[in-house]
C-alpha cells in the first residue's frame, strides 16, 4: 500500500499573503480617499468662512471659488451660470475664455429651470460649443433653480465620484454668500430708500401751512390725500398783510424725493418773492425761471396762484397750466379762472402770461384744487371730472368746508372702479367769502 504524500503549508500561507497584501491596500486606497474627503470638507469650510467673515462684493466671492478650483489637482473645464434677474449670466469660467463664454446660450428648458437634477450635457442637445462639458449640475434654494454648473476634463469615474460632489458643496456655499449678500445690500438700499423718504416727508410737510384763515372776511379749508407716501401736491396760504393773502395750489410732474425737493424750491421761491412785495406779474415768470434752472426743462408745475384784498374784495390770478378753479356764487353760477400761462418750468422764458382779475360776490365759494380729485374713472372708463365736482358743489354747497370736502372725497371714492386706490394725489383748498 502506497503511502500517503506529505502536508505542505506553502500554498495556504501564499494565499493568507495575498489576502493580507490586498486588504493593507484597501485600507490605504480607504485613508487616501477619507483623507481626500477630510481635505475636501476642509476646503468646503474654509471657503464658508472666509466668505462670511467679511463683507466680500459678489465678484469676490466668485473670484475665491475661481481660486478654489484653480487650486484642484484635477485639470477642470467648469463653467457656472447664475440666475440673476430674468436671466442666467456667466459668473466663473475655466478652461475657456470668458468672452468665449459669454456666447453661449442656453436651452429653453434650463432658462426655464425645469432642469433639476445632475444628467450629462450630451442629452440636452445644446450644440458643439458644449462638447467639452460631460455634466450639468443644478443648484438649488428653497426650491428655485439660483445656478448651473458645467463640468468637464473629468477623465475616470474616480474624478467623477471625488469631484461632483465637492463642486457641488462648493457651488452651493458659493450661491448661499450670494443671496447673503444680496439681501444684505437690498437690506441697506432699503433703509437708505426709507430714510430718504423720511427725509422728503418732513421737508414736505413743513412746506403747507399750519394755520388756515378763519375770520370775518373770509374761511379756508384744505384736504390733502397723497397717492405714494410722498405725494407731488403742493397747497399754501400767505398772508401777506393785513389785507391780502396768497392762495396757491401746485401739482409737479413726478413723484418721490425728486418731486418733493423740486416743490420745495418752489415753495422757497415764492415765499422770497412775497416778502419782497413783488407782483404776480414778476412773481411768476420769476418762479418758471428758477424751475427751469433746477430741472432743466424735465420736470414742470402746474400751478395756481392768487392774491386776495379783503379790503377790495378783487382776486388777482395766474393759472399756470393747472385745473381751472371754480368760483361759485350765491345764486348758483360758476366762473371758471383760467387765465395766467403755460406750466412752469418747461421753457426758460413763458412765452404769455396774462394776469387775471376778478371781484369776488358776497357768500361765494371758491375751490382750489389738483387732477387727482378730477381724473378718477368708473368701471366703464368715464371720468368724474369737472362735470363731477360741480355736480357735488351744487348739492352741498353751503356745507361747513370740512364736510364738504368729506363729501368730495366720498364722492370720487364711490364712483371710482379702483377701491380708493386713486391714481394720483388729491389736494382741495377752499374758501368762502362771507
């Protein structure tokens, strides 16, 4: 009987060998993409802080995610477009020139944002300017597409696997600063935007008088209903002596701080030619010039000026272009003023003025007054008009001033289609001669 051969170990222990060898490199090939992942978080978190730690513009946070991935070993083509407005701008550009950039265009799909997950550029069918490009990867917000990253060079699916998802956390750290920054700097404009019409409503509200007539001669009544927190109206009551009284309601085209600085050059112009006791005749072409000077024939006034003597009862008058005021008399008749001149401000000399003049009846009732309280439209489109504002005079004509105008106001907020939202300021001045 033959003997059996001899056990050799050789062969179990090159195998353990072999399993030993693999599993040490599996191990090194685990530190080296965990120490990849580390430097990457690393990379990640510094970039968030150093684009948080100061007041970087929106070019500088871009130009510190250039220099990020200027710093990767990978070869990259990337190229990132940001939605900025109604549109999507190239902000970062590797591997191509960013003029070359700017050129490219984008499908109707991605302007739309109906793009939402990471797939290859060649499925989109952009055209051969994007061949260099192998993916797509969106960025997203609270849900809303901010930006498209194109990357290529990626030559294994290593780089694939190592790199998407660090540009990605890099894209999104990126897009994140931006809003910051953005909102922030809306965050200034709009306290900047909100001081400045702080600013305009004082300086318009000490332009009207705090004290109206109300004496023997005479009583005055204002209402004043500003269409945007500062309103373009202008009204004023002077009294010049002891006998007369300016009346003065202005409109100016425009609205805002704009309007409000304007009105009140106008307003200090006035009141300097008053205390120099020129005439309306001067007073007026006096006013166009420096309206004309300031705005440079852009912005007008449409104005009303008038200058009551108690003592003789007679009004002189300019209509500088505005809504003719109404004078009603005590047995119902109405006398438009419309005599004085173009707007001001439009040309640098007037080229007519006629001043009016007219004696005021006993127990008459004068209204001054804008084109908001005028050009108010029902839900045909028919306008309320001068027709409207007699047709409420006529009612309640011997209404104290203060309901008369609440009847005013009633009036035009009934018949208006827009609910009171009225599509301009509205200024009433009234006076009644007694």
């Amino acid at each position: 009987m033959a003997s059996a051969a001899p056990f050799s170990s050789a062969e179990p222990s090159a195998d353990l060998a072999g399993q030993v060898a693999a599993r040490d490199e599996q191990i090194k090939q685990l530190k080296r993409q965990l120490q990849l992942k580390q430097f990457e978080l690393d990379t990640v978190l510094g970039v968030a802080h150093d684009m948080t730690a100061r007041d970087h513009s929106v070019d500088e946070l871009y130009h510190m995610l250039r220099l990020t991935l200027q710093g990767q070993r990978n070869a990259l083509q990337v190229l990132l477009f940001a939605h900025e407005g109604q549109d999507f701008k190239v902000r970062l550009s590797l591997g191509v020139d960013m003029a070359a950039a700017e050129k490219f265009k984008l499908s109707r799909p991605l302007l739309d944002g109906d793009v939402r997950q990471p797939q290859a550029v060649e499925d989109l069918n952009l055209g051969p300017d994007w061949d260099r490009y192998e993916l797509i990867l969106p960025i997203l917000r609270q849900r809303q597409i901010v930006a498209y990253v194109f990357v290529g060079g990626l030559r294994t699916d290593h780089d694939r696997q190592q790199m998407i998802p660090f540009i990605t956390s890099l894209a999104n750290t990126l897009m994140g600063a931006v809003e910051n920054r953005r909102l922030q700097a809306q965050r200034v404009a709009d306290a900047a935007v909100r001081k400045e019409i702080e600013i305009a409503q004082e300086v318009q509200a000490m332009l009207f008088p705090r004290h109206l007539p109300n004496d023997s001669h005479l009583a005055i009544e204002r209402s004043y209903v500003p269409h945007t927190e500062i309103g373009g109206d202008y009204y004023d009551v002077v009294e010049m002596d002891a006998d007369r009284l300016l009346l003065c309601v202005a409109d100016v085209s425009g609205k805002g701080v704009p309007a409000s600085l304007l009105m009140s050059n106008f307003q200090a112009g006035l009141r300097t030619l008053l205390r120099q006791g020129v005439e309306l005749a001067t007073i007026v072409p006096e006013l166009n010039h420096l309206l004309f000077r300031n705005s440079g024939g852009e912005k007008f006034i449409t104005a009303f000026l008038g200058i009551y003597d108690r003592r003789t009862r007679r009004l002189q008058y300019v209509n500088a272009g505005h809504n003719d005021p109404l004078l009603l008399a005590d047995n119902g008749s109405v006398q438009p003023l419309k005599h004085g001149t173009v707007m001001l401000g439009i040309m640098e000399e007037l080229p007519l003025l006629r001043v009016g003049e007219i004696e005021i009846p006993l127990h008459s009732l004068l209204l001054l007054y804008t084109d908001g309280l005028t050009e108010v439209f029902d839900a045909d489109n028919n306008e309320f008009g001068e027709e409207g504002v007699l047709a409420v005079l006529h009612r309640n004509r011997y209404l104290p001033l203060p309901k008369l105008h609440q009847e005013l106001l009633r009036s035009i907020n009934a018949f208006s289609a827009h609910n009171a939202q009225f599509a301009d300021d509205v200024t009433i001045l009234s006076c009644r001669f007694k």
